[in-house]
C-alpha cells in the first residue's frame, strides 16, 4: 500500500494503484484523468491495462490490486473481468465521500456480490494515510 500511496502522489487525483503476485509488484500506476483526457483513467484501469498489455493476456487470476480508495463501479467491474483475486483498498467509498471526494456511492464488495466471480476484499490498510492525499 505504500507504494500506491507514493504512486497516487504522481497524479492527476491522488488515486494510486499497485498489482501484486507471490507477493511481487508487477505492476503499477495512478489517475490520468486529465492528462489522458479521459474518464476511464483511473488508477486501477490504469494498472490493469499496463499489466495485461504487458502479459498479452486479459486474465489476472492470482493477483492482487492494492489501492488506496476503494475502487469505484467501473474499477470493480474492471476488476472482476479480469479475474483479480484480491482488492486491498485503503479509503472506503464512504471515506471518500466525507471528504467532499465525487464518488458513486456503490461498494466493490456489492460490485462483487452482483458477479460471477469470488474476489476477497480487505479494508481499510492504512486508511488515515490515504485520506491525507486530499488534505
């Protein structure tokens, strides 16, 4: 999580994402939202496309996404396609919202739970330290 927390610093919104296999980082990335102008350019988008280009493979089975909010819809569903295994996120949706962050107020997890797939979901990993980004 802290290497989201440097790699969030480096964006457009102070989102960053980190993915995670055999606890190695094979990848990582933060929002270019305005940058790229585009609105899908989410850190966790951002990640997921790196790293599958990269693997020349849209299955991230076995993999982790470390990300300091909670991935927004579009980010869960993101995550779901592709098969993570885990989402590890450090300012809920809710968190997110009590400081005047935009957000679709739907959880990952009730993402999740409307899809095919299982992914586990952690909470909360240095949530005061996410919540910072947007002092």
């Amino acid at each position: 999580m802290r290497l989201a927390l440097a790699e969030a610093k480096k964006g457009d919104a102070p989102y960053g994402a980190v993915i995670v296999k055999d606890n190695e980082v094979v990848a990582v990335a933060h929002n270019t939202v305005s940058r790229d102008s585009d609105p899908s350019a989410h850190a966790e988008i951002n990640v997921i496309r790196s790293l599958t280009a990269k693997l020349k493979n849209p299955s991230l089975e076995g993999y982790s996404i470390y990300t300091t909010g909670e991935p927004c819809p579009m980010c869960a569903t993101a995550c779901v396609w592709t098969g993570v295994s885990e989402i590890v996120y450090g300012a809920s949706i809710q968190d997110l919202i009590s400081v005047n962050q935009s957000q679709i107020n739907i959880s990952c997890e009730e993402i999740i739970a409307q899809s095919f797939r299982e992914i586990q979901v952690i909470k909360g990993v240095l949530k005061n330290e996410c919540l910072e980004l947007f002092k």
